[in-house]
C-alpha cells in the first residue's frame, strides 16, 4: 500500500531545510490562500494548509471573500499578491462560484507564484518543459510518490485514465518529461480495460467513484496503480476512482483513499511556495 | 495510398471561398514569410508558397535576410509584422541559425498571426482547447488528412512516435480533442513495435529515415499509418519514418512521402492565414 504520509513527509523534510537556508537571507516563505464562499471542506483544507506551513516555518495570509463577491474583488486581491515581493506563492481554492470568471482569474496569478500550476503560463511550462511557474500540485505529488516508492518512471508505460487540466493531462505530461511512454484514455475510450491492463503504471483520474475494479487490472501483481479520484459514494463515504479492496490483491501496489496522493498535494504546494521565494531571493 | 494532393486541393477550394468572401469586405489575405539565411530547399519551398498563394487569390510579403543576421533585426521585423493590420500571418522558417535566440523570437509573434503554431501562446492553445493562435501546420495536416479519407478520430486508438514540440506533442493533442486514445511513444519507449501494433492510427514522426518496418504494424490490413518523416537516406533520396514498400502491403492505408503530408502542410498554412484574416476582420 502506498501511503502518502512517509512521502509528505520526506518533502516537508526538504522544504523545511530550505526554509532555514532563506530564514538565513532574511526571507520568511509566504503562502497567500484565497478562498471564496464557506464551504466547509474548503475550510477544512484551510486550516490544514495554515497548520502545516506554521510546522515548516513559513507564513500564510488568508483572504476569504463571501460567496457574493465578486470577479473583480478577487481580481484586485490577485493583483496585490502578485505586486507584494513579501508572498511567494497563491493557492485559490477552486470551483469558485459559477458567477466568477474562473479561467480569467486563474490566469490573473503571475506563474512565478503560481505553486498550484493554474494559469495557462503555468500548464505551457508542463507542456514544453520550460521552467516558468509550477506544475498543478496534484500531478506533481503522483511523481513525487513514485519517486519516493522507487517505483521506475523512464522506460515505464502509464496510462492516464482521465484528461482534465486539472490533473489528467498534465501528469501525462510530467511522465512523458521523464521519459515514460504515456496513454491518455477517457470517458471516450474503447475497450478502457486493455490499456489499463497494458500498462505498468496506471493513473486514475477520472472522477468517478469506484469505477475501476479486479476486471480493469492485470493480476500478475506487477502493476502499479495511482489513484487521484476524491468522490463519495453513495453511503457519503470518501472513495477513489478503483475499488481498492478489489484491486489491491491482484497489483503491486496501490494509493489508497484517503491517505494516498491527496495527502502529498499540501506538501508540494509548500514545497512550491519554499521554491518560489528561493527564486525570487536569489 | 493516402496521396497528400487530394486533401491539399479541398482545402485550398475551402480557402479560395474564404478569400472571395473577404475580397467583398476589401480583404486581402497576406502573409509574411521570413527567411534568414540561403538555405535551398528553404527557397524552394518559400517560391512554392509564394505561388501557391497567388493562385488562391493571396498576397505574400517576403522578407529574406542575410546568414548573418541578428536576433534583434528578426526581432524588429516580427514586431512590424505584429503591428501591420495588413498582414494577418506569420511564417518564419526554422531552425534558425545557431548564433540567434530561436525562443524568443518565437514566442515575439502574435498568436493571432501564428499560422505556424511556433509560439508558446499557441501551443498553449493547443493543449488547452483555448482557441487563441493556431497548432502548428502539421499536426493539423495530419488531422485534415484523416478526415478528407473519412478515417474516424473518435474512438480510435492513435500511437504517435515522436514528441517534439513541432509535430509529436500537438498532433497527439489535437487527436486527443478529437476523442482518441492516444499513446506517445519516443526514442526511450521500450517495446516500441507493441505499441505500434496495438493502435488503429499509427503517427510516425521520429525523423529517423525508414526506421520502422514490417516487424512495427500488424499484418491485417488494418492500421492506417501517417508517415510525417521528411528524411534523406545514405543515397540523398527523400523518404519517411516508415519502410514503405514493405508496410504498405500489410496495412489499411498510408501516407508515402514525398507526396503524403507535406502537401497538406502549406495548404494548412494558407488555410490559417485566411482564417486569421476572418477573425481580424470580424
């Protein structure tokens, strides 16, 4: 089982080292978390974020704004986090509210401060491998999480099963930089279970809650599976996109959830904010 | 035999309506093209250009500079080119010479006149879905070809040997938009002829002359393969990625080069320089 505390863990080790080194030159690492309305696991996520940044030494200032704001509110927010040399990094808790001009306001955020890999400047960089702004958190916690097993990424074959830019297309990305040989399925596939049963490292990131089960997996033991999905069933209860007590038996391994990659995706975001201010101060 | 010529006059017929529809409005379609250097088969290919778009009803403005040009004098050039509301795309031949800055100059022209798909902002374009700037000419050849010869995108499992920038990477994406599977395979994919074999679309864009064989497609007369391969082999003669005598008994269909996809490309070009015209002029 691949937990994600011993990685989250291993990360923060690494961050929290560099956070000295820039305490060092005067530089306290600052995370500005912008948050809209009141949704409880939002707010949940909040406090989890503003605790473990107090562990590692760095500094968080949060702007929460009520449902009814408005595009320009958070906007000129935006603009002051991008003009204050003292914050390092922004995460904007997403969906924002229908009303609000997302895709206008994640582009807003300047990529050198982008630590969640939301604005178009930022998924380029993915994507052409240039080093402006930071990978979307999630899909930089799926390599972390590799790395940290040892599971082997240049020569491997992934598939990707889901093509959001949120997470999808991306990890695909970051594998392809690595040199592994990439399969990018969705809702459209045919026969999804033979490029899933083909491959040695399967990512799922599909949204769909216990979707993939003992048929969609070989049972050699061999595979390894990463699963990205946050969905609650229909009893309410947090599950992936696999049917972990399916599946684990027949894999090498697997990302439960909770207590997989979710849990590494905090400590990439600091991890980005530490980086970003090194940037920045050097 | 997937001739390119077919493919390459639809469009054209597409694009000559395009530019007597704007010819009412006072539109002149124009596109600048910029060579450095004297390179011969960049000339040739720029006369080609020149007359093709004549034929279509179309100005070209071309500004050829010496071998010894600077980067800033490029520079200069692209940002007349940005500004001149009579030009509407941009075709700047590559690679460059060494001693110039090939990225920034690039990403220098407007996306709205990159009807090549160089710059960064349209390769963002490209990944994103977003519909500002233009892929690059190729990898939409690839697709138009597809289409012209009704080969269906949705669904079907396409495997793209290669992943630059110019043709591997957008051309798997734009495939990707369509509702393919895709697989991208390059010079560290282990396995490479499995798979090949396993996708209904083969894209062989490695530029390795006649690398990939009878032992690399299925033997059912089943695969459709696309060979965007522009190679010299050890005699000087111009050939693919694919052996093509001895594939193209055992598959559905292929593109031979010369004569395949390279004569989508400059028809793709001009179709874009139309549809840059259209959108300024609206």
């Amino acid at each position: 089982m691949l937990y994600g505390k011993p990685v989250a863990e291993a990360l923060d080790a690494r961050t929290r080292a560099q956070v000295e080194e820039l305490a060092v030159q005067g530089v306290a690492p600052t995370l500005a978390i912008i948050r809209v309305g009141e949704d409880p696991s939002d707010m949940t996520y909040e406090r989890s974020v503003v605790k473990r940044a107090a562990s590692l030494g760095m500094v968080t200032a949060c702007y929460d704004l009520p449902e009814l704001a408005t595009t320009r509110e958070v906007s000129t927010i935006i603009d002051d986090v991008n003009a204050n040399p003292d914050i390092h990094g922004c995460l904007l808790f997403r969906p924002l509210p229908e009303h609000m001009d997302e895709g206008f306001l994640c582009d807003r955020l300047v990529p050198e401060k982008d630590v969640d890999g939301i604005g178009h400047k930022s998924l380029t960089g993915v994507f052409t491998g240039a080093h402006h702004g930071f990978p979307p958190a999630t899909a930089r916690a799926c390599v972390e999480l590799l790395d940290h097993y040892d599971i082997a990424i240049e020569g491997a074959h992934a598939t990707v099963v889901g093509r959001s830019l949120v997470i999808g297309l991306p990890v695909a990305q970051l594998l392809l930089h690595r040199h592994a040989t990439i399969t990018q399925c969705h809702s459209r596939t045919a026969d999804l279970a033979r490029h899933m049963k083909a491959a040695d490292i399967v990512i799922c990131a599909s949204g769909r809650a216990r979707a993939y089960g003992a048929d969609h997996f070989r049972d050699d033991r061999a595979q390894v599976v990463l699963d990205v999905g946050i969905n609650f069933d229909a009893a309410g209860t947090l599950c992936g996109d696999v049917d972990l007590d399916a599946v684990e038996p027949q894999v090498r391994a697997i990302t439960p959830v909770p207590r997989g990659i979710g849990s590494v995706t905090t400590s990439v975001i600091l991890m980005h904010t530490a980086q970003a201010a090194a940037r920045f101060s050097s």
